[in-house]
C-alpha cells in the first residue's frame, strides 16, 4: 500500500486510530457489564457469557487493526524523514558548491580600488572563470571525499 502507489494521509490514519480507540473503550465497557451481569443475575448469566465470547475476538480485531494503523504511521513518518534527509542532502550540495563562487563574486563585487584585474581588460572574464573554477575545485572536493554519491 505503501510502495507502490501515492502515500496516503497520515491523517486518516490518526482519525482512524481515534476511533478504534474509542470502539476498544466501548468494547471493553461493555465486556465488563456482561460479566457484572453474568456473575450477579444467574438468569441472564448463559446468554451474558454467549455475549462475551462473541465481543472477544471483535476486540482482538480491533487491537489488531489499531496495531496495523501505529505501524503503517510509523513508515509514512519514516517515508517523510528520508524524502526530507534526501531534500536537505541535496541543499546542501548545492550550498557547498555555490559557496566558493559566491565569495569570489563578493570580493569582485567590492567598490574598492587596488583588486586584482580592475584595470585589465578581460578582468570580468577571468573573475568568472575564477568562480566557476571555484565551484568546480568545490565540487572535485566533494566527489573525492564521498559527500557527492552517484
């Protein structure tokens, strides 16, 4: 159900959670006057226990389901934190990429006089090639130490 199409609301699964809960009360309610009235009226007590065990294996359902619904919360929580690990991977890939590239473009971006190929003629060229060599170097950085995965 999981895997193979869209992931369903979890908040369906709290809804429903809420109410096997509340069935589970009134099952458990009830069991206990049946047995009330199977202990102190002996007229009644035959058809109260016939009621008892019939209400307990509809109570073992209800806890099983209740238990199918905590683990199936469990793996869309699950299935939340990787999609957002994968998310966060990835920004911060791009981050460490991008940072090298944007210091150099602030240091070039400065109003300052004496920086470096300000009077040359292709200065802009080559503080772009900088950059890009920067985040290029950032990248090969990556790769080699393991951060960057195929």
């Amino acid at each position: 159900m999981l895997k193979d199409g869209p992931a369903p609301d979890a908040r369906r699964f709290i809804t429903l959670r809420a109410v096997m809960v509340r069935l589970h009360r009134a099952f458990v309610g009830l069991r206990t006057m049946l047995r009330r009235l199977e202990d102190r009226h002996e007229p009644y007590a035959e058809a109260a226990a016939k009621a008892v065990s019939k209400l307990a294996p509809l109570d073992a359902d209800l806890q099983a389901v209740q238990s199918q619904l905590r683990l199936l919360r469990d793996e869309l929580d699950l299935q939340a934190t990787q999609q957002t690990n994968k998310n966060l991977y990835f920004l911060s890939i791009l981050t460490a990429l991008f940072m090298p590239a944007t210091l150099v473009t602030g240091i070039f971006g400065m109003n300052t006089s004496g920086l470096l190929w300000t009077g040359g003629r292709h200065g802009s060229l080559l503080a772009t090639g900088l950059a890009a060599g920067s985040a290029l170097l950032a990248y090969l950085i990556l790769r080699i130490s393991g951060f960057i995965r195929r």
